[in-house]
C-alpha cells in the first residue's frame, strides 16, 4: 500500500488542517481547557480552580459563548421557536419550553448552590473573580427564566403575532439592557 502522503510536509500540513478543525469544532471546550491550566500555574488554590470549572462547565450547559451578546443569544432562540412553532404548532412545542424551562431552572440552582459554596471558601488568589462571575451567571440567568416564562405566557395567551409585535416594539425584557 502507498504511503498515504508523498512528503513529511504534506503529513505535517494535514496533521496542521486537522488540528485547526478540532479546535474549530471544539473551541469553547478548549478555551475551558486553557483557563484551566493558566488557573492551576496561578497559585489559585485547588478549590477555586475545581470551582472555576464548575462555573465553565455551568456556561457551557446554558449555551453561553464568550464574545455573543446576550440579546443576539435570545433574539436566535426565539425567533427559530416562533418558526417551529409556526410549523409544527404550539401543543407540540409547548412541552418542549416547559422542559427548557425546568432545566434551565435546575442549572440556576447549580449555580446558586455553587455560589454559596463559594461564599464559605477561604479567600485567595481568584475568589473574588469567582465570586463575581457567580453572580454574573445566576444574573444570566434570572434573565433567561424571565424571558422563557415571558416568551411562554405571550405566545400561550396571544399566540407567534403578540410575540412578533412585542418583539417589534421592543418591549421584552430581555431586550432592556441589563443592569
């Protein structure tokens, strides 16, 4: 069988082009991965670096990426469940947000409890970053829970047309900036 490049070069750029790939695919996971590491050759303390990779993990769960407003995050999702709707009606989509819902809910009670475990921890080196991303994400949070039960109660009550004005008049919450 031929070898399957003809240089050390073409091995060399292939193995390049699949790495790029992979770090395409898995760029949030890798920049977890990173954070991990500077974190450890920091002098933070076992700790808080396990409780900084909890919260990567927790962001990771509720879809957030570094660099994406969270107002384009929200315009996407629900504008993709007004199409779903839309065609495959709410009876069917309905159960779907409930159960959004509830996990969505169910992740802000990890990062609660995550907070108040850090809370108890001694200070040092990156506990007050810990503690103000905490607080960051269970505010994230709150506004996510308060955007599917507004998308939920709209769209339940008035149907895709009271939610496509309240969109157009600006009038959601999560179109508000945040404090």
């Amino acid at each position: 069988m031929p070898p399957k490049y003809k240089s050390e070069e073409d091995r060399r750029n292939a193995r390049l082009k699949s790495k790029r790939a992979h770090y395409a695919r898995n760029k949030t996971t890798e920049q977890a991965k990173s954070r991990t590491r500077w974190r450890k050759h920091s002098q933070m303390s076992e700790s808080i670096v396990v409780k900084f990779q909890d919260l990567d993990i927790l962001y990771m769960e509720l879809g957030y990426r570094a660099g994406v407003p969270e107002h384009n995050t929200f315009m996407k999702r629900f504008l993709t469940i007004l199409q779903r709707v839309d065609t495959e009606g709410w009876d069917v989509i309905s159960p779907e947000l409930e159960d959004a819902y509830t996990y969505v809910h169910n992740l802000h009670q990890r990062i609660t409890n995550l907070a108040e475990s850090v809370r108890l921890c001694a200070p040092g080196i990156g506990h007050d970053a810990l503690s103000q991303q905490c607080e960051q994400l269970l505010h994230l949070t709150t506004r996510r829970l308060a955007a599917e039960r507004e998308f939920f109660a709209l769209v339940d009550q008035g149907g895709t047309e009271a939610y496509d004005d309240a969109i157009s008049a600006g009038s959601l919450s999560w179109q508000t900036p945040s404090e």
